[in-house]
C-alpha cells in the first residue's frame, strides 16, 4: 500500500495514493468574515 503523509499543525496523517486526485502547493487563505474560529479561511 502507498500512503501521501502530511501534517496539518502537530498532527501527522496518511491517506492511500488511489484516494488522492492531486497535491497542490499551499495557497493564500481569505478570511472569512464573523466565521467561527475554527475555521481558518477559504482557498481558490
């Protein structure tokens, strides 16, 4: 089995390779106004 690793903070986390549709460079985030804290943002 192949695995993608990544880390999302101090978590590490594996999904199988025949899941993943495409890996992306890391984009700029747009806030989102009066949205709960636990959401970070939005990406295009």
């Amino acid at each position: 089995m192949q695995v993608v690793i990544f880390r999302i903070g101090e978590e590490q986390f594996a999904v199988e390779t025949n899941k993943v549709q495409s890996i992306s460079d890391m984009m700029e985030i747009t806030k989102v106004p009066k949205s709960p804290q636990y959401i970070k943002g939005l990406i295009n």
